[in-house]
C-alpha cells in the first residue's frame, strides 16, 4: 500500500445526530457539522461493479495527529455501508489508510487475493472499500486526496 | 477522559499466528512476536465483576505516531473478548485512549450511563473495558500506564 498510518476508523449507525452527540460528549468538544457524501454525478459510486445512487450522512472527529472518527449513517440504496448496517448492526465498518496512486494499489491487493467492494469520489479525491474480512477481519478504505 | 487521541485498535482473531502474518504481509513489516496477557495472579482480571482466569494472546503492529492495532486470540475462560468472538464473530472489538487515573475516569464514565465489563492489570499498567456499544456503538478500552 505504500504505507501503514490508519488515518481513519468508519462507524456505521443509524442515527448520526444521536451519535455525533454521544461523540461529542466523550471527547468534551462541540458536535461537529453533519455532512453528506458526493451527489451521484460526482461519485459515480460503484458497489459490487454496478452503480448506484447511495449517499451517506457524516461526522467527523479527530482522535489523534492522523486520525479521525468517522461516523456514517446511509440511506437506503445499495452500498456496502447498507449492507453491513443491516447485516452486522451498528459498529466499526472499516479503517483507512492514506494512500497514492489508486488503480495501482487496488490491483496489487487484488492480485493478494482481495476484492474491492465499493468505490466513489469526492472533489478532490476518491476511495476504495476493499474486503479484507477473511485474513485482516476487517474491510480497508484507501483514500486518496489530490495534491 | 481527559484524552481524544485513540491509541488502540483491538481486534479479535480465531487464529492470532494466521492474522499477524496476514496484517504483517499487508504492512510490509515482520510478523511480530505473539505475546500472552499477564498471569492471573497478576492481571487479577474481573469480568462482570466476576474473577476469571481468562488469558489473551495478543500481537502488535505501530499504524501511526501514537497507535497500534492490537490482534488479541482468547482462551476459552469467561472474559469479553470470547464473549464477543463467539457472539459477533472475529473483528474489531475496541478502540482504547490512554488515561491517566482509572478510578476517577471509570467513575466518571459510570456516571454517565456507562458499563465497565472487564478490567485486569499487567506489569507497569491496568485496562478497563467500557461497553458503550448503545450510544458510541463499540466498546471502549482504557489504557493507563504507569510513570
């Protein structure tokens, strides 16, 4: 990947304004602005090979110099995010690293045996949710932020 | 709490020599040694509220300046770590801060509606784990190291 600083943990829940406040209060610092993913047009959000229209409600957090807290609340189209919230409930969803160059690192970990489950962009960068679950027991994000 | 950064990522593993070599091929890093939580009589450790004679292995990786992600494989005595393996599968179990004065902050935490399941000691240090799973979705440890 090219490095090995986790800059994010993903939380899925079902309520982000209950959750952000909850996060707030334990960290003793203001409930931050609650945002939401790209509009499809600039996404282009696939999950599983096909598009589709998802979106995700988010609030972030810092817990450390690299860090932070990301807290996701998706709608009901097909995502990975869905997905997990429906299948496994509220919880940790993935943790992510910064990487660079974004076609080549998801093909070197697909070469490894790993399957990109979901991928979007944002202006100014894109991410990739890799399954990891049977080794790592866990789903990666890899973001990648234009210079 | 007194801290936002989060120091620790724990996650529980059926097979801790399988997933540190699968976490040390994805960091590029050697497979670290496999570790064991304290002896009983030292680690002293309580699961709801109970004495238990539970014992973890545990591997380390560094993911950042002040965070490792923490592979724990438990014995089968009663403790929250097989309690979680067994119910919700292998994944990510906590996130932990390092604080400074368990009682007051534990209490602080109970205060706040807050559950302690777990608490133990090693050499140099004690944890708690606080289940905050109905408000912060996960469960929370707390770390404090001697000076």
């Amino acid at each position: 990947m090219g490095t090995n600083v986790v800059t994010q943990i993903g939380i899925l829940v079902n309520n982000i304004d209950e959750a952000a406040q909850a996060y707030a209060d334990l960290l003793g610092v203001e409930k931050p602005e609650i945002c939401i993913t790209a509009a499809p047009e600039i996404a282009s959000t696939k999950y599983l090979g096909k598009s589709t229209l998802a979106r995700s409600k988010q609030a972030f957090f810092k817990v450390g110099p690299n860090i932070d807290i990301e807290l996701l609340e998706p709608d009901h189209e097909p995502s990975t995010w869905r997905h997990d919230l429906d299948t496994y409930g509220e919880g940790i969803h993935h943790i992510a690293f910064n990487i660079n160059g974004m076609t080549k690192v998801v093909d070197a970990l697909t070469q490894k045996g790993f399957k990109e489950i979901q991928k979007g962009e944002w202006i100014g960068g894109r991410y990739s949710y890799i399954d990891a679950k049977e080794t790592l027991k866990l789903t990666l994000e890899l973001l990648e932020f234009d210079k």
